[in-house]
C-alpha cells in the first residue's frame, strides 16, 4: 500500500518464486483493483490499536493520547488517506460526504481529527476504501503463473445497497473485469490462463477433486459467458451493478442463472478442502 511501496511487490514475487523452486507447495491470490478495502485505524499509529476496539476508543477518547496519534498521523502519513471513502460504518446514513477529504473541508478540521472522530462515534467499526496499489503491480501478479484470481470479497445482491454500505467493486466484478478487461482489451493473459486460475488452480490448491474442471462425475458448476461481451460494471461510486456478458450459470447441478435472469434457485452448498 502506499507508492513508496510499490516496488516491494517485485521483491515479494521474487521471494514467493525462491520458495516454489525450494520445493515449497506456495501460490498466492491477486484481485484486479487497485483500491483496498481496509479497517479505518489502519491509518493510525500501530500502538493504538494495541489491545482491540475497546482499547483504541478508550485511548482516543483520552485528550493527550488523541494528540499524540493525530501528530504521529501528521509525520508518518503514506496512504494519502484523505482521499478514503468511508465504506460501512454506523454512520452510514447521516453522512452527507463519504469522502474523509470532504468531510474535514466541511467542517473545518484535519483529516487526522476527522478519521479520530469517526472511529469514537462507530466505536472503532469503520471500513474505507482507499485507491493506494499500484496498476503495473496488480498486472504483473494477475499474469505470473503462481496466482490465482479471487474476489476477496462476499457476494451481495443490489437489494444490500439499501443498508447504505459502499461495498468494494470486487464483490460485483472481479471475474468479469479479469475477462474483459485484461484478457480480451488489454491481451495480458490467454482466456485459457485466466479460466484455470479462476477454477482449476484453487481447487486444486484446495483439496477439491471433484470441482474445477469439467468431468465426469465431477460437480457441475459450470459459467456460460460471452467472450466479447464479458465485462464488470461496478465501480466505487457504484458498486450495486451486476457484469455483463454472463447467460447461465450452474451450482451443483442446478439452474441458478438462465438467460441472464436469476431462477431464484438457491443451490449452493458449505465446501471444505
């Protein structure tokens, strides 16, 4: 996190690549984003949090520890956390301006103060979503042949917009945006690469014989898309949007998506590796 980080990540696929030729079964999950999804007093100074929520409410609550975590906010800043969203928190519906930038303009205080006060008034449950990964990084990891694509994200309906949460884009689109965008506009990896890594590779690396590719005897959970067509449509502004380009979809066997409406079929199951 962070563009002085950023070329930490060569040095991270380098030492995972080390690992693999040592013999070491290793591999490691990407999504195509470059905005985190990340608890609020990451931003803050390690030692607050020290102890759990409780703590951290209690010691920013304390006028001269409040103090000395905004300063040390003030001198150690990377993330350019002023340009945060707040995503979910408890004040979800009475914010008028998401963004932690807009929020201190508003009422005329620091970002520091504003990130401070949010996290006493939603006694310390705050996510933001924050644009700090860099494009090249999430590109190289997507390709190289040890990564898997994952979400990293829970699946929602559009009916969840109405909780007022800003869920992260991922959760609508990050399979459709690895087709679409780095497979077919931008030639980064063959759709076949792309395919294995969304299927076979974890479930291999999960222990699951009978998922991941198709088979005899095997469980149908089978994706029908558009190559042409395939594409995400949700964005941080806007997540509640569903990808276009996928007709059918089946899980264990059953119908949960025909001609791109959803049956009302509900078939999935717990799995275990």
């Amino acid at each position: 996190m962070g563009k002085q980080n950023w070329p930490l990540a060569y040095e991270a696929l380098q030492k995972i690549e080390e690992a693999q030729k040592s013999g070491i079964d290793v591999s490691f999950d990407v999504y195509p984003y470059t905005q985190t999804g990340s608890v609020l007093y990451i931003y803050l100074p390690a030692w607050a949090a020290e102890g759990g929520k409780r703590m951290l409410v209690r010691r920013l609550k304390e006028k001269h520890l409040r103090e000395k975590i905004i300063e040390e906010m003030k001198k150690g800043a990377q993330y350019h956390y002023e340009n945060a969203i707040v995503a979910i928190s408890s004040l979800n519906k009475s914010l008028p301006e998401r963004k932690i930038s807009k929020i201190a303009s508003a009422r005329g205080i620091s970002v520091e103060e504003v990130i401070v006060d949010l996290l006493i008034a939603s006694e310390g449950r705050v996510i933001t979503l924050l644009d700090c990964l860099g494009e090249e990084n999430v590109k190289n990891a997507i390709k190289h042949p040890l990564s898997i694509i994952a979400s990293d994200g829970a699946g929602y309906d559009l009916r969840h917009k109405d909780t007022g949460e800003i869920v992260h884009p991922r959760c609508f689109g990050t399979f459709p945006r690895v087709l679409g965008k780095y497979v077919r506009e931008e030639k980064l990896l063959t759709l076949e690469e792309a395919v294995k890594k969304m299927t076979s590779m974890p479930a291999k690396k999960l222990g699951l014989t009978d998922r991941g590719i198709l088979q005899k005897n095997g469980v149908a959970d089978i994706v029908v898309f558009d190559p042409e067509k395939i594409i995400d449509k949700s964005t941080v502004e806007n997540p509640y949007q569903y990808a276009q380009g996928v007709s059918e979809v089946i899980v264990n066997g059953k119908m949960v998506l025909d001609k791109s409406e959803l049956t009302g079929e509900m078939a999935g199951e717990f799995i275990a590796g």
